[in-house]
C-alpha cells in the first residue's frame, strides 16, 4: 500500500511540476515588457525559494523546451536582450537568462535531417 501511495505521488509531483511549466509558457507568450519578465522571475522564486540561477535556468529551459515559443516571441526577446545588454543592473540579468533558456532550448532540440 505504501509503495503505489509513493508512486502516486511521484506522479502527482510529475504533472504539478507539467502544470507548472505550461503555467510559465502562457505568461512569457503574454509578456511585453521586461517588468512582466520580472514577475515571472517572482513567480519562480515564490514557489522555489531557495534557488540558484543554474536551476532558474534549468526551469525556464524545459518550460521553453516542452512547450515553444513562436518566432516572433523569439524575436520579442532578442529585441529585449540586445536593448538591456549593456545594463548591469536587473534589466540585463532578465534579458540575459531569458536568451539563454531559448538558445539552449534550441539547440537541445532534435536536429532534422
């Protein structure tokens, strides 16, 4: 009994964490400024306290990576990273992650041959 309880909630952990990641898609399609970007980064951080940017990075890739953006979405972005690249300040940590989520969900992405 104890085992398929254990196995249930593994798999319930499994589609909250899906949820989740469609969660964060829906709210990068609808955002048009670097302060809804910002919000997003709250988000994340509300429901994972504690976490370091190569984790953040982690969650924004696979988010991007299970559910694509459209090209004029990653072009949005593009727009934003080289506008705030010179920017030490939040602005160009916002930009500047959110790239390398879409590049890197890029080029995980399975090559056509």
């Amino acid at each position: 009994m104890l085992s398929n309880f254990k196995i249930f909630i593994e798999y319930y952990n499994i589609k909250k964490y899906s949820f989740y990641l469609y969660y964060l898609n829906s709210r990068l399609c609808r955002c048009t400024s670097v302060y809804e970007l910002y919000c997003i980064f709250k988000n994340i951080n509300f429901f994972y306290p504690h976490i370091s940017s190569d984790n953040l990075l982690t969650i924004l890739t696979e988010c991007v990576k299970k559910y694509p953006l459209s090209i004029e979405k990653i072009q949005y972005f593009s727009t934003l990273q080289q506008e705030y690249s010179n920017q030490n300040g939040i602005e160009g940590y916002i930009t500047i992650v959110i790239w390398m989520a879409i590049i890197q969900s890029i080029n995980e992405q399975p090559k056509i041959k």
